[in-house]
C-alpha cells in the first residue's frame, strides 16, 4: 500500500506532463482553424462533458461558500484567461517557446507563497527571480521560428504566455486547500464549468468556425478537451493533493523538452537558437529559488556537563 501510495501521484505527473506538452502542439496546429475564443469554448466545453460522467459518478459535489469562491476564482483564471492568453501567444511564438515562457510560473508560485501562505522570501528566491525574468526578456525578444511573424506580435505573444503563467501561479495556489477536501475530478470539473461559462460569448464563433474547419482539426479539438485538459488537469489535481505544491512546480520543467521533440515531429518546427538560451536562463533562475539560503555557523560553546548528585545515605532517607 505505501509504494502504491508513492507510485500514483509519480504515474500522475507523468501523464500530465506528457499530455500538456501536447497541448501546446495542438493548440499551434488548431490556431489554423480556430480563433483563440472559439478554441477555448470548445476545449473546455469538450472537457467539462467528459469530466461530467466521471464526476456525477462520484456523486454531486458540495463545496463549501468559500471554496466557491475558490473554484470560481480558478474556473475563471485558469481554465479561462489562461487559454485564451496562451491560445493567442501561440499564433505569433512557436509551440516550443511558448512552454519555456510558461516555466516562470513556479517563481510566481513561490512569490504567492511567501507572500499568502507564510513562507520565507529568501534571498535565493529574489535572485533566482530576477534571473528567471532576464531568460523571459529573452526569449521574448529572441524571434520566432515563423519568419512571417512581425517582432511586435512575437514580443506581445510572450507577453501573453506571461500572462498565462500568472494566472496558472494564482489558481496553483488556490487549489491546494480544495484538492484537500475535494476529490480531483470535482474540483476539476467544476472549474471547467465555470471556465465554459464565461466563454459562452464566444459559441457563435465557434460554431462558424467549426462548420468550416476540416474533420482533422475537429478531431484534434476533441483529443485536446478530453486528454490534454479532462484528464491532465484531473491528474495534476490528484498529484497536487498527494505533494507539495513546489516539488509539483519543479516536474513542469521536463514539459519544453517534450513540447520542442512534439513539435519537431508534427509542427516541423523549433525555437529560434537564442530562445534555447532564454529558456536555459529561465530555468536555472528557477532553480536559484530552490536553493536553501545558507544557514548561519554557531560557534560551538564549551558545555560543563552537569555535576552528578551525591548518593543519599540510608540513614538520610529514612529521616526524609
């Protein structure tokens, strides 16, 4: 039971790694046929019904008001301004450096952290900050495998991929108490629910859209609502419940290596040579922040062992 217990949430990571490198070659794929509105509507739309007959399964859930608000807050940034950002940084940066932007995230969480949960802003934290932004700053200015791309959009793309990073860094930490007392395929779905909802502005859209699009990109549509999304987000969900929410943000960095392979061999294309310096950069400012600061040498004080007490004479004791 208890390697059981360790294996799970290692099975879990993978797989979401995995399918979330994916879905930055999907997205780029389908921004051929979707604008970034339509795409979000039907990836989350997509997720939230298959998320439907798992969850309903396991009962109606109940959250409390304020974990509500928790999930609304969530459905409403991750599963709803994080898509559209990064839908429409990926029409002006390639798949591969879209997912090296996207590392800055676990620097935010560790922002987040000390600054809400209690946790010490260590020096390492603000180097490691300051660096991992340097390695943003350029792999935003680096270009984009797309020669087509004018530098003012390359740049705004990154600047949204950004944006996707913080709002996945503030939901990272929202999660964290409700997986505790909330299965992950309810925290998910309703989530997805509420993310749906507030793309519902953007259904006409898709539905033109979709009339128009080849099958080939339907198809893609789908596998990126039930895989990269139902399933991806519900085992993060269950690895977040089962570890703590840095050691989860550490296991995103193996995603740009996956993503830049993916995309070689579906997209045929790679990051611009510069952006692998950026990316380089980002990553090692992330891991300036998981050092830990150094502990300060105390001199060791000369300790007088204590004087053992004399014997009591029987006599002694008797009087006692």
């Amino acid at each position: 039971m208890t390697n059981e217990r360790a294996v799970l949430p290692l099975l879990a990571v993978a797989t979401t790694l995995v399918l979330w490198a994916s879905a930055f070659v999907a997205i780029r794929h389908l921004g051929q046929d979707f604008s970034a509105g339509a795409l979000t509507l039907g990836r989350i739309g997509v997720a939230a019904l298959a998320l439907a007959f798992v969850a309903l399964r396991q009962g109606f859930p109940r959250p409390s008001r304020r974990q509500w608000v928790s999930i609304v807050v969530i459905g409403l940034l991750w599963f709803s301004l994080y898509h559209l950002a990064l839908n429409q940084g990926e029409k002006w940066v390639d798949a591969g450096t879209a997912s090296m932007l996207l590392q800055v995230a676990p620097v935010l969480v560790a922002f987040l952290a000390a600054a809400f949960l209690g946790e010490r802003f260590t020096t390492p934290l603000v180097i490691g900050m300051i660096v991992a932004f340097a390695g943003v700053a350029l792999i935003g200015l680096s270009g984009s495998g797309d020669g087509d791309v004018e530098t003012s959009k390359i740049v705004l793309g990154a600047l949204l991929c950004f944006v996707s990073a913080a709002t996945y860094a503030v939901s990272l930490v929202l999660q964290k108490p409700l997986v505790a007392d909330l299965s992950a395929v309810h925290v998910t779905w309703l989530s997805c629910i509420v993310g749906a909802a507030s793309c519902l502005p953007f259904g006409p859209t898709l539905v033109s859209e979709a009339s128009e699009a080849p099958t080939s990109a339907l198809l893609w549509l789908l596998y990126l609502g039930i895989f990269p999304t139902a399933v991806a987000f519900t085992t993060y969900a269950y690895a977040l419940r089962h570890m703590s929410a840095s050691a989860l943000g550490i296991s995103t960095y193996l995603v740009p290596p996956i993503t830049i392979v993916l995309a070689l061999v579906f997209l045929g294309e790679t990051p611009p040579a510069i952006a692998y310096v950026g990316g380089l950069l980002a990553l090692v400012g992330v891991a300036i922040t998981r050092r830990s600061p150094a502990k300060p040498v105390v001199e060791e004080a000369e300790v007088t062992p204590p004087e053992t007490p004399a014997p009591i004479d029987p006599a002694d004791r008797q009087s006692v």
